[in-house]
C-alpha cells in the first residue's frame, strides 16, 4: 500500500510537472528567440523555383551565427516587385551573359545607373570602362581587379555556381540534330525540324517557357526571361553568335561584316530577302524590305535611353556613337580591314549573289541580284570591338520605323501606361482582352499571333529567307507557359511540350533512362549569385558585414546538392575570364568580420 501511494504521488507530480514542459516546437522557439539575440538578422529574397538554393544559403549563414528570414515568393513578378520595394538583405539571382563578352556579365548589373544595377561605385564603374576596351591578357588582368573589388573587397555580391546547360527534346517526334544548345544565344527555333518532315507544314513544335507575363515585344523594353527568346526569334539583327560564342553574319540581316582600322568603325552589307511580317489571318507579307533605314532607326533609339518610356537596354548600346548609311564605295575601298592588308570593299563582298556595282541611295534602289546593295556603319566613341556581341543581343533587333512610329505617338516624358499603349505592349496581343489589336511588325522568322495565360502562338514568317537553309522549317511554334520545372519535366515526357530548354541537374537520370527523351548538354553562361541591398539596410552601410556573408558561403555544398553539375564562380564573369580568382568559405573570417561589423 506504501508502495502504490508513493507510485501514485509522484504519476500525479510528473503530470502536474507536465504543464510547464515545453513542446519540441516551443523549444525550438526558445532557441531561435535566445539565438537571435545579438545576431545579425538577415532576409533572403527569392522564388518558389530556387527553394532548394535559398534552404542552402539559409543553413549556411545560420551555421555562421546569422539569424535568417526567408522572403519566398511564388513567380518573378512577385520577386520583382519585393525587390523593388527594397524588401530584403540578399536578393538570390542569377544572370546569363546572353551575348558571349565579359562587358555584357558587368556593364548592366553592376556599373551605377546600368538596367539592372543597384550598385553605385565610380572605381568600379572606371574598371567596366576600361577592361570593355581591351583583349586577351590585358584584359583577363582588368577583369581580375574588378573581380577584386566587386567581390572580396566590397562584397557587393555572393557567388554561389555556375550552371551547365541540360536541354532535354522529345525525340520520339522532334529530330535532335536540328535543336541547337548555344551557349548564350537563345533558342534557335527556325532550324528545328519534326522527325517527319511531312508533320512541318501541320503540326505545330509546342516549346516551353516559365514566366507567362511578358515584359514587352518591342526588343529594346525587356531584357529578361521572359521575353529574351521570343524577341531573338521575332526580330532579325546585324550578326548572330554560334553556339560557341564566336560572332558571324550567318543567319542574320547581313551577308558580311568588318571591322575597319582603328576598332572604331563596324561595317556591314546588307541582304534583300528580308521583308517584314504582320498578322491578319496568321502571318502576311507586308511587302516592306527590312532596310538600312530600319537598321539606322532600329539601333539610335536602341542607344536612346529616352527614346521609350522604361528603355531597360539602353547600356548595352551606350558605345554606339554614330549609325549611318554609306553611299560611296571609294570609303569602303579605301579603309583597311582591322589588322589586315584587305580592303573593307573587299571583305563585305564575299559569297554575294552579284558583285557590288553601286550602293543604293534607298531602300526602293535596293536589289542585290544587279549588285545594288545597302552598307550600314556603325561607329564607336572609342575602340570596342564587343560592340559586335550587343548587336547580337535581341535588343539589337530590327523593327520597322515606319510601323513603330505609327504606333508609338505618344509624348516619352508624358508616357501614361493607363492610356497610352505602346509598340509591343503584351496587351495588343492576349486572347480576349479589349486592347487586342496586333500591331507587330517582326523582320525574324516567327511573329506573334496570340497569347493567353496557358501558351503564346507563333508562325512563321512568309517572307524570311525563302529558299535558304534559315527559311524556318516549322510553320507553327506553340510557347507552353508551365511556371513549375518537374510539371514542365512530366509535360516533355508525355509529349505535352517537345524540348525543355532547362532540365534540373537533379532531374538528368530521368531523361537519359527515357527512350523518347533525348539529353543535350553544353556550357553556359549562366551564374548564380546573392546580391546585397545597397540601400536601407545593415549590409547597406557595413561592407564588413558583407565580407562575413560571403564567407558564410560554401560552394562545394551547393555542387555536392547538384551530384556536380555545378561548377565554383567568383563572378558573373567567371564562365568567360579565368581570373584564377576563387572563393573559399571561411569560418573564422566570418567572425572576424562579424566583430569588425559590430565595431
């Protein structure tokens, strides 16, 4: 009897005992709570898309003494716009150099007043100006001083990998030798062919984009996801990029292009068998060649940054002083070919249909079969032989002045987005709204029939090198909006979508183990990275703060996560200069610059 009373006193004191035990959750509270006394707070911003590399970085700083808050919003819009309210400390972006040249990785990001830049630093602003004029070791050397103060002396940025690219095609109906992976270029879509060429003219090739509100179908207004490849497709430009990076005429408005002497003077010779097109019932031609005179106004408002309401690519073409056209061929057979004994004359008249008889003084002159041909020139303030990469950039894209003057009559500065629409407002083309009235007017191979929040319709364009091997193969293209990548995966494997441009490092055993799948894989420019708030926050005003974050990241956790389909960064130059740079994380540096922070 002793014994059970004992038993039964101390059942009734361990349930008494009971109401002040914590929950494991009110531990872990507890914990966070004395944790994040006298640590450094820190809000990381990204998508739903990058949770995985958020939850990295999270644990990361969290294992350095850092206190971190997750900002995760569903799309890039809702990113965008808690960017731009100033709603966090790191930003996890990323940045594809789409152009093939390290001023392009820089110029825009980072440079104070570029498209993209939140950053303001005139010794940083004087290293972009002065790598962007040099070659070969003389500028892997400016780069690496760049590098320098960009990374590990201001810490303005917090390099995480550098991705591969994994493109995976629906072989069973698509043929994988025609789909291109280049490595900054966007999706080459008028080379793409059916297995069955029969299925080219009926079928339409349905592709695969994640962001479904476009930025705008005028090429200079949007430099983003969202609009990159459809613009690349829709607007022929000067030069291309192979799928290497080199820059070429081939497949683009000019039949050959050359730098003259002195790096300051760009020539080109221009093809006929352009026209644009417009829609009414699909595509037609409008009958109106893409011209010098097109090219002349396409690039001075590309290089105009009022010359468009919110113009977001205005810095890449700030080197651009002077487009024009020539009309006497004694200039052309005078000036030398950059380090060359050739003439220009000489240079732009190869693998022509007829020899350059005249230069024609319009575009109603222009027939090549005769050798009446257009040049335009374009000149640099400086030399800048990377001039050639932005021509290639979908910005560079030629619109029709005739068309775009038409639309946009409104007044720049008092450009009211409520009443006033705008050349390639996304508006004037979606399914079922009350703007539609599809204005566009595309010099590519495919224009842009319709859009809805399910895909955007493409045909191509009837009048774009017919006859020729770049003549688009597939008269329709399908752009499937899936925002979510493993729904997108499942789509490509049931034949809802023919390629997935990206294919997730972790999902690469499912296409390679699928026999209708094909895997394509390449280099990429592309580059992960946290960019630090520089304004209204404690990584603002404490480059020493910065530094501890930086140091708190461990790239080899995030290529160990990827099964090392990632490689280390430094920059987002670091896939086209080896500054024999590298970033290695550090404990102790962490608190020794953690300590200096509180200082």
């Amino acid at each position: 009897m002793k014994r059970l009373l004992v038993f039964l006193f101390i059942a009734v004191l361990v349930l008494a005992l009971a109401g002040c035990v914590q929950t494991k959750t009110e531990v872990e509270g507890s914990k966070d709570d004395s944790k994040g006394k006298g640590k450094k707070a820190i809000e990381v911003l990204g998508m739903a898309a990058s949770e995985e590399d958020m939850n990295i970085v999270r644990d990361q700083l969290v294992k350095n003494g850092f206190d971190v808050k997750l900002n995760i919003q569903p799309d890039y819009g809702s990113f965008s716009a808690q960017k731009e309210a100033g709603n966090y400390d790191l930003a996890l972006s990323s940045w594809t150099t789409v152009t093939g040249n390290p001023d392009y990785a820089v110029r825009g990001l980072f440079k104070t007043g570029g498209d993209y830049s939140t950053v303001s630093d005139s010794k940083l602003d004087a290293l972009i100006e002065e790598a962007s004029t040099l070659t070969g070791d003389e500028a892997a050397a400016k780069y690496k001083e760049l590098e320098q103060l960009l990374v590990f002396d201001q810490a303005y940025i917090a390099p995480l990998y550098i991705s591969n690219k994994y493109q995976g095609i629906y072989s069973e109906l698509v043929n994988p030798k025609t789909v291109h992976l280049p490595k900054s270029r966007a999706q080459v879509w008028e080379s793409i062919e059916f297995n069955d060429s029969s299925k080219n003219a009926t079928e339409p090739l349905i592709l695969h984009q994640t962001i479904s509100s476009l930025t705008s179908l005028d090429p200079i207004k949007g430099n983003d996801g969202s609009i990159n490849t459809l613009n690349t497709n829709m607007y022929v430009r000067l030069v291309n990029l192979t799928d290497t990076d080199d820059v070429v005429s081939d497949g683009s408005l000019s039949y050959n292009h050359a730098i003259a002497e002195g790096n300051q003077e760009y020539y080109f010779i221009l093809r006929d068998d352009i026209n644009f097109a417009a829609v009414k019932d699909g595509a037609v031609d409008t009958g109106e060649l893409v011209s010098a005179e097109d090219v002349v106004f396409s690039l001075n408002r590309a290089k105009d940054p009022k010359s468009v309401p919110d113009h977001r690519t205005y810095s890449l073409h700030e080197n651009i002083e002077k487009v024009e056209i020539v009309s006497d061929l004694a200039e052309l057979q005078k000036k030398k070919v950059a380090g060359s004994d050739q003439s220009v004359f000489d240079a732009l008249s190869q693998h022509l249909p007829a020899s350059v008889t005249q230069l024609a003084k319009d575009k109603g002159t222009v027939n090549n079969a005769v050798g009446a041909y257009q040049v335009v020139k374009i000149t640099t303030p400086t030399p800048f032989p990377q001039v050639l990469n932005y021509l290639a950039h979908q910005s560079g894209g030629i619109v029709s002045e005739k068309q775009v003057t038409s639309i946009n009559t409104y007044d720049v500065a008092s450009y009211n987005p409520d009443k006033d629409i705008a050349y390639g407002d996304q508006t004037t083309v979606t399914e079922g709204t009350a703007t539609y009235n599809n204005h566009l007017y595309a010099s590519g191979p495919y224009i842009l029939v319709k859009k809805n929040d399910y895909e955007a319709q493409f045909v191509k364009n009837p009048a774009y090198r017919v006859g020729s091997e770049y003549e688009p193969k597939i008269a329709k293209i399908n752009v499937r909006f899936i925002a979510d990548i493993d729904s997108a995966l499942s789509a490509l494997r049931n034949g809802e979508i023919h390629i997935l441009q990206s294919v997730p490092e972790t999902k690469l055993d499912i296409v390679k183990s699928d026999s209708k799948l094909t895997l394509h894989t390449a280099d990429s420019n592309a580059v992960s990275y946290l960019l630090m708030n520089t304004s209204g926050r404690a990584v603002s005003d404490s480059a020493d703060l910065r530094k501890a974050i930086l140091y708190s990241i461990n790239q080899d956790e995030f290529i160990s996560y990827y099964q090392g389909n990632k490689k280390p960064a430094v920059s987002t130059v670091s896939p086209l200069v080896n500054t024999g740079l590298k970033l290695e994380a550090d404990s102790a540096k962490v608190k020794e610059y953690l300590k200096a922070s509180n200082d």
